[in-house]
C-alpha cells in the first residue's frame, strides 16, 4: 500500500481543522464590534475662534489650538452649548476699594445747639467759663454770635466776641477787634466787660498800661454789684491807686456783698480789715451800717 498519499492527506484535513476556528474566531470578533455603538466623530474647533474676557469690551480675535496639541486629543469632543462661545483664560484682577481697608472711625454726631440765653450767657461770662463752652459747642454757633454783636450790638454777645477774636477761639485772632467790641459792651454798661478792661489796663495784657483808666473801670463794675470787680477795686486802693476818698465807697460794697465760697469769703474778709486799718472809725461804722 502506498503511503505517502495517506500522510499527505491526512496533513491537507489537520490543516483545514486548524483554520475553521479562527476564521469562527475573526466572525466572532466582527459581530462583537458590530454590536458595540460607533464613537462619536470628534469635534474640530474652527481655525478662528471669538474670545472676550469682557462682555463690555470689543471682541478680540485669537487662534484656537490645534486639537492634537490639546490635552487629551483623540477623546470624544462633545458641542458647545448653542450662543455659547469659547472663552480663552483670563486673568482675574482683584479690585478693592481702599476706604474697605481703612480702620472704622468713630466720630460723635453733632447736636443742634440752641441759642445761647442770655442770663445763661452773662452766668458763664461771670465765671469765666464763655470761652469754654464754645469750644465745648464745636464752634456751631459762630456766625449766629458774631450777628448779635456785630448787627444787633447784645452787650453780652459783643463781650463774647471780643473774646473769642482777641484769643483766637473758633476765629483768627485779632486782637485789636477784640478789644474794640469789649469797649463797644462796656459803653453799654456791661460789668464784665468794665472789669475786663479795668484787669487788662491795670495789669497790662493786650493793651498798654494805664492806671488811672483801670481804676476809673474797675470802680465802676464793682459799683454795679459784680463782686470780682469790688475784690478787685480794693486791693488797687491798697495799691495806691485811687484816693481815699474812695475808700468808705468800696468798704461798703464789699461788706454788703453775699459770698457763698468759703475761699471768696476769706478773701474778702482780709481785704475789708486791711482796708479798715487806713480808715477812721467813724468812716468804718458807717460803710458796716449801709452795707
């Protein structure tokens, strides 16, 4: 029997046995990727491309980078959302507002301050506070003081102006203004203002000295009753001002004189016996007796 025709075709049917499983193999394969959904065709982006960082400003125009330079090119690349244009990074600016910086301040609300009264004003000038509570007023009533006493001449409110020009309170200083309404309420009769201008004569502050013109003054506002003045008044008779004539006058006023501090009172007491000494006895008992 021959047998090489046997082998040979035995190895022809053990070679078509070894191809039918993969050619079953390559069918499967083509139906697996059959079923499996086609990926979605990739999105190019146009060769221009609008970018605005700002909707206000006019619109610029930049290249768009090609795709296959982009991070993660060859992935899917799904549409932009329709009127929605790509938008290239911008840099942010931080804007602040430097008053946001600024450490609170805290200011007191100003009160509408009324009008000063005028025996409240006369009280403040007989103690020598006026001044202070302008200043404690923050100066609002400024325009309204200068009126009365430049348009409507108030003896009082001329004082008070003469004084806050001749110091320099809530205006420039001017000295010579001051005095000159000072002088405009002592012609009207205002003791505070004869005593000022008696102290400023006899002691020689703004103006020049003149003794016999500070005695004249302070003579006349002791006489209205201002108890400064009379304290005043003595100790320049005890100076050698005046004459002794004068001397029963201002024994008299003092002694009458109501004193509620104990410091005035004392004072008042030693200048009334240093005054009594220089005076005859009789000339005492009558000044104690109308006082």
């Amino acid at each position: 029997m021959n047998v090489f025709p046997l082998i040979v075709f035995t190895c022809a049917l053990a070679g078509q046995a070894q191809a039918v499983p993969s050619d079953a193999s390559s069918a499967d394969t083509r139906l697996l990727a059959a079923s499996e959904p086609a990926p979605a065709k990739a999105t190019v982006l146009p060769a221009e491309s609008t970018v605005t960082s700002n909707p206000g400003q006019p619109l610029t125009q930049a290249k768009a980078a090609t795709p296959s330079a982009l991070p993660g090119a060859g992935l899917p690349q799904w549409p932009a959302p329709v009127n929605q244009t790509s938008a290239a990074p911008a840099t942010l600016v931080e804007i602040v507002d430097p008053a946001a910086k600024l450490p609170p301040v805290s200011v007191a609300p100003l009160q509408v301050v009324p009008l000063y009264r005028q025996d409240e004003l006369l009280d403040w000038i007989e103690q020598g506070r006026h001044l202070k509570q302008v200043k404690q007023d923050r100066c609002q009533l400024t325009q309204d003081i200068e009126a009365r006493a430049n348009v409507m001449k108030i003896p009082s409110y001329q004082f008070l102006w003469g004084d806050m020009l001749a110091w320099g309170v809530c205006v420039k200083p001017d000295a010579e203004q001051g005095v000159k309404f000072l002088w405009a309420a002592a012609d009207q009769g205002l003791a505070p203002a004869l005593e000022q201008l008696g102290r400023y004569y006899w002691k020689g502050i703004l103006v020049q000295k003149d003794l016999l013109r500070a005695e004249t003054l302070m003579r006349e506002a002791a006489s209205q009753g201002l108890l400064k003045a009379q304290l005043e008044w003595i100790e320049m008779l005890l100076a050698g001002l005046g004459s002794p004539l004068d001397y029963e006058e201002a024994y008299q006023l003092l002694h009458g004189a109501v004193i509620g501090d104990k410091a005035l009172h004392g004072r008042a007491a030693s200048l009334l016996s240093r005054l009594a000494a220089r005076m005859p006895a009789n000339a005492v008992a009558r000044a104690k007796a109308m006082g």
